[in-house]
C-alpha cells in the first residue's frame, strides 16, 4: 500500500513508451534545458563546438562543401530507390526505366531528383574545387586534405560515368562506347583495361553488370569513407581557412561563436534552399532518355558524356596518347602536387593570393579565352601538319610538335608573368593554373554547344 | 660487464622480434596480393562462354556469284561488312571504327565508310581516307568453300594498314 502512495502518477502506456524513448521530457522544466543541451551535443559529435566568427561570411565558402554533403544523401536516398526497379541486364534495364517513369508512382520525380542532383554534384564539387584553389586553403596543414578532396571528386566523376551507362538507351551506350574505346590507346594495359572494364570484346551485358556493381556498391561505399576523412581533416586544421585581407598578418583567428546556432542555422538554411531549387527544377525538367541502345546504329553526333568533352574536343586535336594519355597524366600530377610546391609565402584565406595575384589572374583568363578558340580555329582550317609531312608518324606531326609547341608556351607564360609582373611563384603559378583551367573549359564548352553532326564545328542553335 | 651482456641479450631479443614482425608485414603483403589477385581473375572477363559459341563463330554468307562486283553486304548477326572488290576479291571488314569504336556504316553515294562519331572515313578496302582513325578498318579470316563464302569471326585481325594480300579470290575466276 505505502508503495503506492510513494510513487508520484501512475502512467499510461503511452506514456511509459513516450518517457523510454525521450526520457529527458520526464524532468522538471529546468532540467530540460540540459537535456536539450544534451540533444545538442548529439549535433556536437559532429560539428565543432565554436567556430570562428569570420570562416561563417558566406563569400569564404559559399557553402559549396555543405551542398555536396547534400546531393550525395539526396543521391543515395534516390538511388536506393531506383534500385528497387531498375533491372540491370541489356534486354530489361531500358523497359525498366520506361516502366519507373509510366507506371510507378512518383518514379519519374525519383528519377529526376537523382538525375540533376548527379549532374549539380559535379558543377558543386568543381566550385569547391576551385574556392579552395584560390582562397589558398592548400597550405600546411591543409595539403593531405587537398589529395582527399581530388579523390572524392574523382570518385563522383565516376560515379557519374557509371551511372550514365545504366538507363541504356542510345546516349549512354555510345557515349560509354567510345569512352572506353579511348582506354585503348592507353600504352601496355590499355587493351587489358578495357577488356577488363568492358568484362568482353565490346560494350554489353557484362559491361552493364560491372557498370551497375561499381556505381551502387564500391563508389558509394567509397564515398562514404573519404567523406568523414575529409571533413576530420578539416576539423584537425582548424575549421575553415582563416579569410583575410591581402598583407595581412596571419595567425589572428578572431573571435569564436557558438556553433549551436551560427553555424548549424547556416547550414540548415543552405541544404533547405538547395533541397527546394532541386524539387522545383525536377518537378519543371524530366531527365532526358533516347529511344533504345542499339548496337548497330551510332547516332550523329556521338558525344562522350559532357563532363568529358573538354577530353574529346582535345582528341579533335591531338594524337590519342596525348590527348588520352599523357595531358591527363601530367595534369593529374600537377593538380596533386600542386600542395606541395615550394611557397613563397602562405596565401590561406586571400582570395587569388595578393592584388598582384588577382592581375595576373585576370591576364592568364585572357591569354586563354583569346589562345583557346584561335587555336581551335587553326588547326580546324589552317593547320594539317600531317597532310605537310607525309612521311613523318601522326604521332609526331599530330602529338609531339604542337604539345611541344603548348608546353612552350606556357613555360614562356610563366616566365613573362615572373618578370612583367615581379610575381611571386605563388602568384605565377595560379595565373598558369587559371590558364590551363579556362582553356579547358573554353575546349569543354566547344564541344557541347560547337559541334553538329559529323563532329564539325559550327555555331549553336544555327 | 654483466650490464653489457644484459644489453646485448634485450638487443638480440628486440632484433628477433622486429624480423617476425618484419615477417608478419611480409605475409600480409603476399596475403594482398593473393585477394588482389583472385579478384582480378574473377573479374576478367573468361573464355568460357567465348568458346562454348566457337561453332558459331563461322558465317555462311552465301555462294560468291550471290555478290556482285564492287559492293559491299552488311551481316549483322557477324557485325562485319562483306565487301567484294571490282577485281572480284573478298574482304570481310569489321564495322567498328578504329577511332573509339563507334558502328561505321557504308555512305553508297560517297563509297566510303564514314564514322559517325568523329568522321573518320575509310575506303571500300577499309583503308583509312581521313582521319582521326589511326589504323584501317580490322578485317576478319574470309575462306572459300566450293564457291561459298564463308567467314571467320572468331578472331579479328588487326591491321595498321590495307595490303593486297588481305584480299581472298575465290579459285574460278
């Protein structure tokens, strides 16, 4: 009986459920507050607990990292989906996608939310990219965090590649295609690569298995442990690059806010506005699908898919070893060691690096947009170096004379910036860094928009 | 004197242990390239299936009078052209582009194979007219069988260039 009369309220079962998954709302109202703060500290586990006040101005980040994070759970949540109707075999994979968009409820939606969501990752993580290039957040202790960020983006870049294959209509096969038939001029392991990729002779249904085994198992799982590496590194280096102004003297941190809620708020609000843009634009705009993959039949013009056409317009020009080959190994390198050059100074946090360094930005940008197209132009119309020297290899005529002739150049480039400008290497090095980046856009635009049928150049909408 | 050998005793001691662990590392390494290895040859596309369809790989086209001079069959099922020449002899090309292995189709105005994909074109002999392609057309195994043509598309047959004795002429004419 005294029992009865000690314990305060007899509770009801829903009560007891309520009270077992969120006991902190059983306590009085003042020690609710330290469970809330206990909530929070859940977030804490995964943000820091105060950042500096400055690394929270939207034009240091521009929120780019947090939108990755974003679409990368948008798109597992969505490709989760579409696994559950999407048949990964030649004869059933496109009837499949036709089914997802007629028959299933709210599929096409699915279909379109993944569909941009892939193709915004890629543009987002390029701006991340290149906002971390020029705020120079590479320097110690940043550098590893740099090779991590290149992996990751070289991952979603696969991912995209392999994903583009799946819907097997005329597209995606021919532009998978003739992407792994420039695997072949790859020396030594090209012909074994591909094979290997391709799982036979030609693209098929061992392709598509192996295809859909990297694009919804090893690239995620991928993902998902380059992530939180990435994001740890960034926790160790102290949270984002310290912004400032050029000459200033480093190693003022400022003041430090609470992070719950300057930060959390902002990131919040930038996953939520992104969330909307790509529920709008995917309710307006279906992801595009072509009549069936037919093997037999290449369809004119047939482009790699667009990430890759700054590739294959440089395959217009060059000899396929170059072009394939060695432009894309030594550019890979340069990006990966770009860390760890030897400095003049520590830019971190000053965007384009010094007044100087925003000049010969602008410069090199102009160099390029002016260089670029006069070169397509030339070679294009004027230039047919093979024709001239019949008897000399096209590897030579076609590849080795003008990459000479481009390394040349831009050597030449770097030298004239050094003297004309009394750059530091800080400041020489990004203008050919800003070269190299607008020709290869200039070269990626061309072949979306400038080239018709039979790959001839041509204007747009003409 | 005794500290010395008491030294030398934890120095031996601690050499022995750093080999087994040397040892150990050594064993992991080979054990990674084992699972590097099996997995490799799991993924590699096998023969298996390649010869269980050999007896197929043989295409009957048809007697030799059946192709007139000068013109070029498409057989889909061997995905190669049968081309027969103005002199009479045979050729059996593949449809695949040398460039990136894009499906090139015969242009009868132009007589030339022209490539869709970044317009390399190629004779009737699969020769290459212009490039980007860096080598002619492959060409597959063509014998003749009592005046019936037959073709072997088991093996493709790289060529950099066209050579008359690529032609197959059949023994009448």
């Amino acid at each position: 009986m005294t029992q009865h009369e000690v314990a305060p309220k007899k509770l009801s079962v829903f009560q007891r459920i309520r009270y077992s998954v969120f006991p902190g709302t059983q306590r009085p109202v003042k020690d609710q507050r330290g469970y809330r703060r206990f909530f929070n500290s859940l977030i804490l586990h995964f943000r820091p607990r105060t950042v500096p006040d400055r690394t929270l101005r939207l034009t240091l980040s521009w929120g780019l990292g947090g939108m990755a994070v974003v679409l990368i759970f948008l798109l597992i949540g969505t490709g989760v989906l579409l696994k559950f109707v999407y048949e990964p075999f030649p004869g059933k994979a496109y009837d499949s996608i036709l089914h997802l968009q007629r028959d299933v409820l709210f599929g096409q939606l699915i279909r379109n939310i993944h569909h941009w969501s892939a193709n915004l990752i890629l543009i987002v993580v390029f701006l991340h990219f290149l906002r971390v290039y020029f705020t120079g957040a590479f320097h110690p202790p940043r550098q590893f965090n740099w090779v991590i960020g290149l992996g990751l983006f070289f991952t979603v870049l696969l991912s995209n590649f392999t994903g583009y294959l799946l819907p097997w209509d005329q597209l995606a096969f021919w532009a998978v295609t003739i992407c792994a038939g420039m695997l072949e001029y790859i020396p030594g392991v090209g012909l074994w690569l591909q094979k290997l990729i391709q799982g036979g002779p030609a693209v098929g249904s061992a392709t598509l298995s192996n295809f859909y085994a990297i694009h919804t198992a090893i690239l995620p799982a991928l993902v998902i442990t380059l992530m939180p590496l990435h994001f740890w590194r960034v926790r160790k280096a102290g949270g984002l690059v310290i912004p400032g102004a050029p000459g200033e003297i480093k190693g003022t941190r400022g003041e430090s806010v609470p992070a719950i809620p300057n930060l959390i708020l902002r990131e919040v609000v930038v996953a939520l506005v992104l969330l909307a843009c790509i529920l709008v634009f995917s309710v307006l705009f279906n992801a595009p699908l072509e009549s069936k993959a037919n093997p037999g039949l290449s369809p004119n013009p047939t482009k790699a898919p667009w990430y890759f056409l700054g590739i294959q317009e440089m395959l217009m020009h060059f000899h396929p070893f170059f072009s394939l080959f060695l432009i894309p190994i030594l550019m890979m390198t340069a990006l990966l060691g770009l860390p760890y050059i030897d400095y003049n100074t520590d830019t971190g946090g000053v965007w384009f690096a010094s007044p100087t360094g925003r000049k010969t930005a602008v410069v090199a940008a102009l160099t390029a947009t002016v260089a670029t197209p006069v070169g397509i132009l030339a070679d294009e119309h004027f230039i047919d170096l093979a024709n001239w020297a019949d008897h000399i290899p096209p590897l030579i005529t076609n590849g080795l004379i003008p990459f000479v002739i481009i390394f040349a150049a831009s050597a030449g480039f770097y030298v004239l910036i050094k003297r004309k400008y009394a750059a530091t290497n800080n400041e020489a090095i990004q203008a050919l860094f800003v070269l190299f980046l607008v020709a290869f856009l200039i070269l990626t635009a061309t072949g979306m928009w400038f080239r018709g049928p039979g790959m001839k150049l041509m204007l747009p909408f003409y | 004197m005794s500290d010395k050998k008491e030294n030398q005793h934890a120095l031996s001691r601690g050499s022995r242990r750093s080999f087994l662990v040397k040892i150990w590392i050594g064993l992991g390494f080979v054990a990674l390239l084992e699972f590097i290895g099996v997995a490799t040859a799991f993924l590699f596309p096998g023969k298996r299936r390649v010869t269980a369809d050999n007896f197929k790989t043989v295409i009957e086209a048809g007697p030799a009078d059946k192709f007139p001079l000068d013109s070029v069959t498409a057989f889909v099922r061997g995905k190669f052209y049968l081309v027969r020449l103005d002199d009479g002899g045979f050729l059996a090309l593949s449809r695949k582009c040398t460039h990136l292995g894009c499906t090139v189709p015969w242009v009868s105005k132009e007589k030339k194979f022209v490539c869709p994909c970044h317009s390399s074109t190629f004779d009737i002999r699969g020769a290459v007219v212009s490039p980007p392609a860096p080598r002619a057309l492959d060409i597959y195994h063509v014998f003749i069988e009592n005046t019936v043509v037959k073709v072997d598309t088991a093996k493709k047959i790289k060529r950099t260039e066209f050579r008359s004795e690529h032609i197959v002429y059949p023994e009448s004419v």
